[in-house]
C-alpha cells in the first residue's frame, strides 16, 4: 500500500479583477505588474463571500474524482488563515457543510504553505493507519486582508481555494516523500498585525493592522533559497535525484521566482506548471489549484515526477514529491 492522491478539486470567486481594473483605482500599470510579477488578473470575492464557498465545491470536487463521499472521510486538515471564522476552524466549517460526519477536523495555520504543510500531516496519520480517507484543504479569502491603498501588496494576491483527498491504496498517484521548515525569527518579513491577542479587536482598532505588510525583495531571496533546500530535501527523502523530476508545480507568488528556480533545477519553463497570470498568489491556494489545474489537463502524464514547493509567512516552507 502506498499514499497516494484519490482526486483533487478547486474554486475561485466569479469576480475577475484585471490590472487595468486595478490601474483605475491606484497608482500602478499593466505593464509594471506584468514584468515584476507575471500576474494579469486575479479572482477577488465579493463582499459576503468567504472561504468555505469556495472550500465546499473543491473538497465535492475532490471527493467525486475520488469515488468517495463525504461520510468517507476520516479527516479534514484546513491549510488556511482566512478561514470563515476564527472559532470553528474553517475545516469544522467544511465538516458541516459537507457533512463529513465521522471526519476529525483542524486548521493549520501555515500562510501560503498550509496545503503541503496538510499533505505532510495526512502523510504521517496515514503511515500510522492506512485506512484513513483525509481530506486536505488550501486556500484562501486573502482579499479581506489587503489594503488597496498599498500598491507594493495590492497587486499580489488573490482568493481561491484547492482540495485533494488522500489515502492509502496499491495504486495511485503515489506521494513519495514530503517535508517542511519554518523560521519564526523572520516573521516580520510578512504578516498582519491584528486581530490576534497581541493586536486585538477594540473600539480603536486600527483598519491598517487587519492588512497584509510584507518586505518583498527580502522574501523573494529567501523564497529561493528555502525552496530549492526543501526540495532537494524532499527528493533526498524520496529517494530520487533532481534530475529525474519531469515536472514542477511550484508557489505562484512571482513568475520570477518560479523562473529562477525553474534555472536552479536546470528545467525548461514547458515543464514548470505556471498559472500565476491568471490567480495572483493565493497563498496556501497555489499548490492545490495548480495541481488540480495540472491534473485536470495534459501537463500531467502518468510517469511523471512532480516536485511541489511551497514558501510563505512565518516563515514557512514545504515541499512534496509525486509519481503521477
Ligand atoms: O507568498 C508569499 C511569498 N511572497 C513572495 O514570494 C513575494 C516575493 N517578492 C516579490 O515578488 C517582489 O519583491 C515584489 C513583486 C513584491 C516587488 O517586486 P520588486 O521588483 O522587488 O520591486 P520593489 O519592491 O523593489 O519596487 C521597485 C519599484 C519601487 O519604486 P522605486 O522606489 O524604485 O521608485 C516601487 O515603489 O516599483 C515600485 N512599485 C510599483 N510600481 C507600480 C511597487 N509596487 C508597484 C506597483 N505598481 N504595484
């Protein structure tokens, strides 16, 4: 019996906001955006929409791709920090909604590496008892957290949400290895302020500690250098060298840096799964969206050697290795 992926599902807001929308309403261009980033357009929900609107139809998606239902489940692991609430987790809010009545449920709160962060938790529990169905959530409302006024944040992100159920089987798309990191001393490279108990909610609270804040060029440098050490990390654990992964499916936060390591790992751009034109960076949303994207389409064919990386707020990074 190995791990492996059953199905994988993923959502995002209707609403299509494109950089010349965002032209209209702050000091910024089309062009800028594009050259720095890679991004075009990216999915914003609207006011009233959260995150299990998009967390139930993924988690659907991922469960019928699956030949699985709802009450199959034995766990539900939420990679998100913008859940619908902060009490109950997003994932018991899933339950719910799903009704994945036997299912234990829990947040991890991870920033943009909450979804691997889940595969490595669902890894373990299901090396302890292969016959668990879990259910691994990553994604994010992250618009409610941005400042419009602060083009340097802005511009970046966007909302949508991915799912994949897990288990184990005798074949499969198999998850050969994963493995995770985190530097707490480098918080303040990305964060927001409120509404923890440091900076709570009060009469005078201050609308700018419910924004993102984040020192770009410092997290670009260490997004690379994290990402690169996880995954060769991973490989290592995997048994498996660089050279043999045939595919890339990496953090969608800045096509330059998806670039970069593309260089690092000495692959063509054809076999690195970029989707980061038409997202933005979705924070624990781009791992289980661009697999689902990457599953549902021809970049993935059975064989191929997937190397999944991850880099976010905490800070936090993740890795995971795939035979498709
Ligand atoms: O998912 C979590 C991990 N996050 C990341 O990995 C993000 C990593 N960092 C980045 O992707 C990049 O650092 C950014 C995209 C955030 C910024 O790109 P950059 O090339 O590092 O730009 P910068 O911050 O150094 O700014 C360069 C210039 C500045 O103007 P001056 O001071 O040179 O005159 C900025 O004010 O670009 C200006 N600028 C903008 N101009 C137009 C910054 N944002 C914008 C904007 N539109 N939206």
């Amino acid at each position: 019996m190995y791990n492996v992926i059953l199905g994988t599902g993923s959502a995002a807001p209707d609403n299509v906001v494109t950089n010349h929308d965002l032209e209209k309403i702050m000091d910024t261009n089309d062009e800028w955006i594009v050259q720095r980033t890679g991004i075009k357009s990216r999915h914003i929900a609207l006011p009233g929409e959260k995150f299990s609107d998009f967390a139930v139809p993924a988690a659907q998606q991922a469960l019928a791709r699956s030949g699985l239902v709802a009450a199959d489940l034995d766990m539900i692991l939420a990679g998100t920090m913008t859940p619908d609430q902060l009490m109950p987790s997003g994932a018991c809010t899933v339950q719910a909604l799903l009704g994945a009545d036997k299912a234990t449920a829990m947040d991890i709160c991870a920033a943009c590496s909450g979804f691997i962060y889940g595969l490595s938790i669902a890894d373990k529990y299901l090396k302890c008892d292969p016959s668990l169905n879990i259910l691994v959530i990553g994604g994010e409302i992250v618009s409610h957290h941005l400042d419009w006024d602060d083009r340097t944040t802005a511009v970046l992100f966007g909302d949508a949400v991915g799912a994949a159920v897990v288990g184990a089987r005798e074949t499969g798309h198999r998850l050969l290895a994963v493995e995770t990191g985190s530097n707490g001393n480098l918080g303040d490279l990305l964060y927001i302020e409120g509404t923890g108990s440091k900076t709570p909610v009060t009469k005078d609270f201050d609308i700018d500690n419910n924004y993102i804040k984040m020192r770009g060029r410092e997290i670009f440098k260490h997004a690379i250098k994290n990402m690169v050490e996880v995954s060769n990390r991973a490989l290592a654990s995997a048994g498996k060298t660089v050279d043999q992964v045939t595919k890339i499916i990496p953090h969608q936060a800045n096509m330059r840096i998806i670039e970069m390591l593309a260089k690092q790992f000495k692959k063509p751009m054809d076999e690195v799964f970029v989707n980061i034109d038409r997202y933005g960076n979705t924070s624990a949303g781009t791992i289980p969206v661009a697999l689902n994207e990457a599953a549902n389409s021809d970049f993935l064919e059975p064989g191929d050697l997937v190397l999944m990386t991850v880099f976010g707020g905490g800070l936090t990074w993740a890795a995971a290795v795939i035979e498709w």
